[in-house]
C-alpha cells in the first residue's frame, strides 16, 4: 500500500513587528531606532492581491480558490490518487519571459521530474499548478491562450497528476505563489513547493527533495543544492568567483527550488516582501536552538543548475533590491532573528566584525573578510538611505523588480564552475 503523507508536530514560527510594536521596547535602543527607521524607510502597498483566474484540469475557469480546490479533489479521485493531503508544486513564469517553444521546452522538463516525483512517491497525490503572468492588457489572451498549451501537455505527459493554471496579472512572483498557496490552503494540501523558469533539475531532484520533506514529517522547508554555471559576461565571471569565496547567504533553502509546509506560508507572502526565501529564511530561522537552520535543509542529492549574473548593469540593479530585501528582513523581524541572520548567514566570516571563518585556510579566510567588507560598505550605503527616508518619512513606496533581460535555463550538458576545495 503506498504511504501517504504524514505531517509532524508544527514547529515554531517567527512572525514580523511592526515599526511601534511593544515587543521591540525590550531591544537595546540603538538597535531599536536603527530598526524602525529601516522598517518605516520602506512602505509598499500591504498585499501583492491581485485578480486570478483559475484554469481547471475540465477546462472551465473559476475566481476563487475554494472552487478550484474543490474541482481538483474531485479530479485527483478520478485519477484514482491516494487518500491523504496532497503536494501542490508550482512553475511560476511570465507569457513574456520566453517563446512559447522554449516555454514547452522547460515545462517539458520539469514535467519529467514530477513525473519520477509520482513513481517514487505513488501514495502522495500531487498538483501542478502552472502561473501565467501578463503585464500589458493586450498580452492577457496570449498568457490565456500559451497557458492553456502547456497545461495539454501536462495532461498528456503526467496522467496522475491533477494541472491547475493560473493567470494573472505581474509583474510579482509573490502574485503567484499566494495564489498557489490559497489553492493549497483549500486543498488541505500539506506542502507548496516551487521551481523557476531560468533553473534546470537533475534528474530525481524533485523526488528527493520530496523525500527530504517526507523525512522532516513535512514541516519546514527543503531545497535544493544549487551548482552554478557562468555566462559569457565578466560579471558573471567575478561574482560567481566571490560567491565561491564568500559562500553568503547560501546554507538555507532558495526560492529557485524549495518545498514548504503549507503552513510556514499560510496567507501568502505580505505585500513588504518580494524575497520568497528571504521570508520562509526569517520564519524559520531558530537562533536560540542547538542548530539554527534545522528546519532550514538542503537535499545535497537534489541539483539544481542556474547561471550566476548577467550584464553588469542589470546586476547592479539586481544586488541593490537584494539588499533592500535584506534590510527590509532585518528591520522586520524580531531582533535574535534578525542578529543571527546578520552575523552567521549574511555576514559570517567577515572578520573582525564578525568571527573569523579559516575552515578553508587563512588565504581563503582573509579573501573571505575582504570581499565580505565590500559587500558591507555597499550594504551600509543602501542601509543609510532606507534609514534616512525612514526618519523623514519619506519612505520607498516599491522596490523595482529587476529581471535579467535573458533568462536561459542550464542544459544538462552545461559545464558548472568549479567550486574551490
């Protein structure tokens, strides 16, 4: 008899303050007036809401995610899935991220890791749900008409698996995700998970990453380990090379490929954050447990293939909403959180602000520091102009999205860079 999912015990979750919430009166008042005016520098609108439709496996459109829930139990009882709660994985993309022929080549693929997803895990009913954005209104029918393709071919290739589209208006991948989560939370479903459009999975990633998840009693979040390839840019070049170096920020799930308990993002992501593994980082973060990330894991046989950087331009543009992200998460959440992400997550190693990492030997370790204090006066920069529009209160009423103006996916063949011993 194949084994359904089996949740554990909820873990704990960490959830935002407020700019004047009692709970920070009992933070240092340095820390404190710093924080606030980071959080108050920033003010978007408070929910990334937007109309969805709901195309289902019959091909009728519903609004709302309960009837869409409701239509795909149904549609999983005549696939003759398992009893139990099911998995919902989502590809997020845009109708102008690609052409329709590489959209089905990547779709394609991921299709064939969801497809061993199901063979290795035949007790778990499983949902595909497939976001199409558009941004101009004349684009809406093309999104309308290029999702309705791909989701055919979904049917064809994965008979065991119930396909759900979404189309909706971007830019935001945050707009999909709870859009995908609204659907998981009607469903009863015990787990969201999302894969990129510019990311490539070897073969039984996917299933592992279940396995992990399965492992964890389905709470937490797990991702994949991430192998990075380099474009033809000089920048993808450089940064990759202190990406190696600087390991920053890399030993938690990312949002190119992670699996979550419906629960760590139940209510979909607020409308102040548009970093997806930023916000499930900050909610699951421990710092007062033995091992900080437990609930934070990455699956070491679960690859995931991405190209580090673009054109230096867009990089650049790339790396300030990053560390606007970053100072919105520190300036949020509470302040053992934010301290332990600061110091062991975003900064580790660069000494002697922080502790001195030579696990790689002293060159590596000063290389490290180095590069490390770079990013900080780049940080601090970026820091100081949220900080400012916060006590003025004149605060950034969005963070510009900024994608790469190409987003190839890694072939299989593709040659990754070398990591340093």
């Amino acid at each position: 008899m194949p084994e359904p999912l089996r949740p554990g015990p909820p873990v704990p979750l960490n959830t935002p303050l407020a700019p004047g919430a009692p709970e920070r009166r009992h933070e240092p008042w340095a820390a404190r007036t710093l924080r606030a005016a980071v959080a108050r520098g920033f003010a978007p609108a408070p929910s990334w809401s937007v109309p969805v439709r709901h195309l289902l496996p019959d091909g009728s459109v519903t609004d709302t995610a309960h009837r869409a829930a409701r239509a795909l139990t149904a549609d999983l009882a005549t696939r003759g899935a398992a009893p139990g709660p099911a998995l919902v994985l989502v590809a997020p993309t845009a109708v102008g991220r690609a052409t329709a022929a590489e959209q089905h080549e990547r779709l394609d693929a991921l299709f064939d890791r969801v497809a061993e997803t199901t063979a290795v895990h035949p007790g778990v009913p499983v949902v595909l749900a497939v976001g199409m954005q558009w941004t101009a209104p004349e684009d809406e029918p093309r999104a309308r008409d290029r999702l309705r393709s791909l989701l055919d071919r979904a049917a064809a290739r994965l008979p065991q698996v119930a396909p759900l589209g979404l189309w909706l208006p971007g830019p935001g991948k945050p707009r999909t995700l709870n859009a995908a989560v609204a659907v998981a939370e009607a469903l009863g479903a015990a787990g969201v998970g999302w894969v990129d459009d510019d990311v490539t999975l070897d073969p039984g990633a996917l299933a592992h990453l279940v396995t992990a998840f399965r492992e964890g009693g389905c709470r937490g979040a797990v991702g994949a380990t991430k192998v990075p390839h380099t474009k033809e840019f000089a920048t993808s070049r450089t940064l990759a090379r202190a990406k190696e170096i600087t390991a920053t920020a890399t030993g938690y799930p990312h949002g190119c490929c992670i699996l979550v308990g419906t629960d760590v993002v139940a209510g979909g992501l607020p409308g102040r954050y548009l970093s997806d593994d930023g916000y499930i980082c900050f909610r699951l973060l421990a710092p007062g447990e033995p091992d900080p990330l437990a609930r934070l894991r990455l699956v070491p046989d679960a690859i995931c293939h991405y190209y580090v950087a673009g054109p230096a331009g867009e990089t650049r543009r790339r790396i300030r909403r990053l560390l606007l992200n970053h100072l919105v998460d520190l300036g949020d959440w509470p302040l053992p959180v934010a301290r332990h992400y600061f110091r062991h997550v975003l900064f580790a190693g660069v000494w002697p602000l922080t502790d001195w990492d030579g696990s790689r030997g002293r060159r590596l370790g000063l290389q490290k520091a180095a590069l490390g204090w770079l990013y900080l006066g780049w940080f601090t920069k970026v820091a100081a102009e949220l900080g400012l529009r916060g006590v003025l209160r004149r605060p950034l009423r969005r963070i510009e999205w900024a994608p790469y103006s190409s987003v190839p996916a890694p072939r299989p063949t593709a040659r990754p860079r070398q990591e340093s011993p």
